[in-house]
C-alpha cells in the first residue's frame, strides 16, 4: 500500500498534526479516502480541517465516504454547515447508502 500512499506523503506531511490522531480510521477507510486525493490540492487542504468531526465516524458513514466524492465541489461550501450536525445524522447514513 505505500506506493498509493507515497505521492501524497508531502500532502500527509503538511497535515501531519490534523491526520496523525485519525490515522488508524484513515487506513480502515483507505480505499473509499483514496478517490478524493485526485482532487486540487487546495480543496484537499481545506477538507482537512473537518477531518477531527467526520473521521471518528467513518465507521458509520462508510458506504458513503466513496458516493459523496463526485459531490465533494457542491458539498464543500455547506461543510460548515453539515459538520457540526454530523455526529446526529450519521446513524442514517445506512439507509441514504442502499
């Protein structure tokens, strides 16, 4: 697996101290994760500061993780919005995934 993540270590570096706590979700969900990092750099980056609300429930998203990311430039601007609600929703995130 460290040729996929190896183009992207100088991204991981950047955010090490945003990634590190997470990085044991992050490698559970790494294929669903790896289909954003096509993205511009600079939408990756600021996906990251929502990294702390959404990674402790990836577990529950799962499914989704992979059908929002052709969403991912529409929903970014209501991420603000979406984040602080997250946690409440996420239970029916199973339902939206069928």
């Amino acid at each position: 697996r460290f040729d996929q993540i190896e183009p992207h270590l100088p991204f991981v570096l950047d955010h090490v101290d945003v990634l590190a706590p997470h990085v044991g979700v992050i490698l559970k969900h790494f294929d669903a994760l790896l289909l954003y990092v096509d993205q511009p750099k600079d939408d990756l980056a600021s996906l990251v500061q929502y990294l702390p609300i959404f990674a402790p429930l990836f577990d529950t998203l799962g499914p989704n993780i992979a059908l929002a990311q052709p969403h991912i430039k529409a929903l970014a601007p209501h991420l603000s919005t979406i984040a602080p609600h997250a946690a409440r929703f996420a239970p029916y995130c199973a339902v939206s995934a069928i």
